[in-house]
C-alpha cells in the first residue's frame, strides 16, 4: 500500500487477497455504474454500490467513519474507485482505499469472482 496525495490510499490485489483470506474485517464495495456492472463479475465478498448513487446508498449501508473501505472498479483506466475514495474520504471516512486496477486487474492474476445477487 502507498499513501497517495488524496485523503485514500491505493491498494493492490495481493493485499486484498491477503485481507479476504485472513478474513479480515472490510467493507469491499464494487462501484460500477449500473451501465459497466456486471452481476456474475465481482470479487467475493463485494457490495455493488455504484459511485453515483454513493451519497445517496450510504446512510443504508450503516457504514462507520473508522471502517475500513476498499472500493474497486473496472481497470485502472477506470476513474469509478477514485472517485468514490475521494467521495468517502471528503465525506469524514478515515480508511479508504482505492482498488486501481479493478476487475481487470483481480482476473489477470487468477483470482476468483462471484455472483452478487441482487
């Protein structure tokens, strides 16, 4: 993990490998937009919030200013996980943390996805 000049850091597959192994206490939001999402493609255990609905869904999600949140979108050419740190991070929300690579990344490197239904 790297401290950016954002008020999130960035944080790579391999430790949210070793977060979602050591069955760590974290919220992992997918953020897509409903025009990118995919149902069937998430990392196990996400939540789909999408990043323009992220104001709006938060109060539902009873989500406390000191958890830990890592939020991921398509690839990192995607802008949807930055956003929706710097939208958590400016909203009072201590640990954030940006999945750059996303989607794209997670399924290069041979890790599972899931189906979240909903």
């Amino acid at each position: 993990m790297q401290t950016t000049t954002q008020k999130y850091q960035a944080i790579d597959r391999n430790a949210i490998k070793a977060k979602l192994d050591r069955k760590d206490g974290f919220r992992l939001w997918n953020v897509l937009t409903k025009e990118y999402y995919k149902p069937d493609q998430n990392i196990p255990g996400s939540q789909w919030v999408p990043v323009d609905e992220l104001e709006k869904r938060l109060p539902g999600l009873n989500a406390g200013k000191d958890e830990k949140i890592v939020v991921y979108c398509a690839s990192f050419q995607c802008t949807a996980s930055k956003k929706a740190a710097a939208t958590l991070a400016d909203l009072g929300f201590s640990k954030v943390f940006a999945y750059e690579g996303g989607l794209k990344d997670w399924s290069e490197a041979g890790f599972p996805l899931e189906t979240i239904k909903g």
